[in-house]
C-alpha cells in the first residue's frame, strides 16, 4: 500500500494490524502499530526511515510502485531502533551506494546494529541537505527517546517527520489525523507519551521551546508510528506540552492486588472515604488489568495508592510492574500511600512504601495493615485514610 500524502512525498510504510505488544518493551499495543517510512521524489530520491525487518518486503515492494529502489540516494536513519532500521539492509541491497544519513549517535547505533561500510553522513541540528526542490533539514533530538533521535523536516512541503514523537501505536485504515475515530487516536497517543515519552518530558519542553523559534511553517507532522497530523498539526505538539508539564486532576487511583480478598476489601473502603471528600478515583485490580493501561490513570491521577497483601515477605508479583513503572516513568506531581492486609508478618505495606520513596513520590502519611480480613473497625480505619488521602489529593 503507497499513499501519496502531499506533492512527490509517499507514505511507503506498513500497518502491523496483528501486533499485540511492542518488541523489547512489554508494552501491549491493543489496536496494532504502524512503521512510517517516507519516500521523497525529488532530484535526489530520499527515503526517510524504514520498517521493521520482518515487514522489509513489503516496503520494498511499496518504493517498487514508484521509482526502481536502486535509484534512492539518500536513506534518513531519523532513530536505530529495528522498528525504524530494520529494514535499511534490504534497502541498502537495492541501492548500496545511496548516503545514510543519521545524528553522530545515529551512525554509531546503526554501524553497531548492522556491522555494514555503508556511505556515512552524521549531521547535527541545522545541518541541511539539498536534495533537488527542497531541503533537508535536521535537528538533534536526544532522549526523545533514544540518545540519537532526530527529527528531519522537508522545506517546500512542510512537513517534520519527527521519528518516534508524536505517534501512536494504532494500526488504522487511513492514514491521517482527521480520517481516524479521535478518541481512539488521543487514547493512543496519551498511551504512548505514558509509556515511552514521560521519563523526557523535560526534554520534551525544552525541544518545543528549541524549535519555535526556528519559525519552521509546519503544514504536517508525520511521526514513524500512526497517523499523520494534517488536520491543525500543532494540536499535539500543545498536547505534548501539556502532558510534559504532568499537571494531573485532582484524583486518584487505587492499585491492588489480592489473594482472599481482604486487600480489595480495603481497597473499595478507601474508594469511599476518598469519594466522602470528592475526590474522583479508579481501582484497578492490577492482576487483571493491562500494566500499559494501568500506568496511564497513574499518569493522571495526583494519589497513587498501592496495596498488596504480604506473601512471602513481599508483595503479589504482580504489583511489582506497577511500581518498576512508576520509578522507570519517573512521574511529577504525584503523591502516594500504601495499604495491605497480612496474615503472618506483614512487609508489603513498608515494601510498597519504599518503593514510594525510590520512585521519589512522597507519602501522604504511614499506610494502613489489617491483620486477616478486615473487621468493620478495620474497614472504618481504610475509610478514614480515604479521607485523609482525599483532603490531600484536593491539597496538594
Ligand atoms: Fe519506534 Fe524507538 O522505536
């Protein structure tokens, strides 16, 4: 499938409708994936990234409908990542003496995954590439997300082809924002920015702020995953910037995990005694819940509250995504509490505590323990931390 998205500019990539969770990272990816990969038609033929190796085929195939492959003489390396380079040995067979052009970190990364002599060109931000009508022009973009991601943008058309930021995993029918259910997209995205894109956020803010001033006119943004921005592009670079700031809503959400139901128990009463001061909030079962999507509500809520019962000295397995998450992400903002029923020695709530503490999200106050199930005094003592964790959530 080839897409003309403007004058001599092609979407090339491939929709990986199947994929259910993204490579090397755990990440689920409920509604698939796509790998964007652009070819430019201009005096010099420029592909800008390519696909994953198992789909290298099918890109080939798709640069076959419009020019014969050997004639490409420039391959943008925008990020090394196989999702992006996979496919560049197959390319490079069809046009072994086209330029790959990556950030320095780029050419390393790339040498490092392919072991290849092909023709080298490290650029940095400002660099720019003639490659007929229009230009290439690059900026440097480390940690968004990898140390040698980089953005190109194509003068004439507009259009900034920014790699991984600004995408979604979300395989579709179309290829633009404006084509797609919106909800959908904006789950996806958020989803995205969650899980790969929050522990940069600073540097997020600081790229945004880079490139203003630049006064690049940008008619499209086109990342290597999902849709294409052309309806008001800049809608989710103000989205960026938003999420950036990790402002969370005054709520919060109550992760737990149980072994007889005790802990939801004290789970379900702290709901209530957060409800009693009007604070909305989410439980989340986290034994039964997608780790992805249970960061997500971490991400907005202010109060993350964690409970497990102890076993074995230590938690249910299953909280320990959750906190790697948390202090993996790095998230602003936050405040948080433990909470846990036990049988014989009781750890889990001073585990998920420290964990708290590694995560650097400070405590409201000491979690609550409840030896065997809880009693109806029990249930009155989770109420009240409820409400504390309430006050604190309309607080902070
Ligand atoms: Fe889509 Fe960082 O790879």
């Amino acid at each position: 499938m080839v897409m003309e998205i403007t004058d001599d500019v092609y979407w090339v990539g491939v929709v990986d409708w199947d994929l259910r969770h993204f490579h090397g990272y755990e990440l689920s990816t409920h509604r698939g994936s796509s790998y964007n990969a652009y070819l430019i038609l201009d005096e010099r033929p420029t592909l800008v990234d390519t696909v994953w190796g198992p789909f290298e085929d099918e890109l080939i195939e798709n640069i076959s409908h419009l020019i014969d492959p050997a004639k490409i003489e420039i391959v943008v390396a925008n990020h090394s990542e196989t999702d992006h380079s996979g496919a560049l040995p197959a390319v490079m067979r069809c046009a072994p003496n086209a330029t790959v052009v990556a950030s320095r970190r780029g050419v390393q990364s790339v040498e490092g995954h392919y072991h290849q002599p092909w023709n080298f060109k490290p650029v940095v931000t400002g660099d720019k590439i003639s490659i007929g009508k229009s230009d290439l022009l690059f900026v440097e973009a480390p940690m968004l997300h990898w140390p040698d991601s980089m953005f190109t943008y194509l003068t004439g058309r507009n259009i900034l082809m920014p790699n991984d930021a600004f995408g979604q995993h979300y395989a579709t029918a179309f290829r633009f924002n404006d084509q797609v259910n919106q909800k959908e997209l904006y789950e996806e995205a958020l989803k995205y920015y969650v899980n790969i894109v929050t522990p940069f956020s600073a540097q997020v803010i600081r790229k945004i702020e880079e490139i203003k001033p630049l006064g690049l006119p940008i008619e499209m943004i086109a990342p290597s995953h999902g849709v294409i921005w052309r309806d008001q592009p800049m809608q989710i670079v103000e989205k960026y910037v938003q999420w950036a700031m990790q402002e969370p809503t005054p709520s919060a959400v109550i992760l737990f995990d149980t072994m007889w139901q005790g802990t939801r128990h004290m789970a379900e009463a702290i709901g209530q005694g957060l409800a009693d001061k009007g604070i909305d909030y989410k439980i989340l079962h986290v034994g039964v819940t997608d780790r992805n999507d249970a960061l997500v509500e971490v991400f907005k809520a202010r109060t993350v509250i964690i409970g497990s019962p102890t076993v074995n000295g230590g938690v249910l397995p299953s909280i320990m995504p959750i906190l790697e998450g948390c202090r993996g992400l790095k998230f602003q903002n936050k405040i948080g509490a433990a909470f846990g029923s036990y049988g014989w020695s009781g750890e889990s709530v001073e585990l998920i505590e420290e964990h708290f503490r590694a995560c650097e999200i400070p405590l409201v106050r000491e979690g609550v323990k409840c030896k065997w199930q809880p009693r109806e005094e029990d249930l009155a003592e989770c109420r009240k931390f409820g409400q504390e964790l309430g006050e604190a959530t309309k607080n902070e």
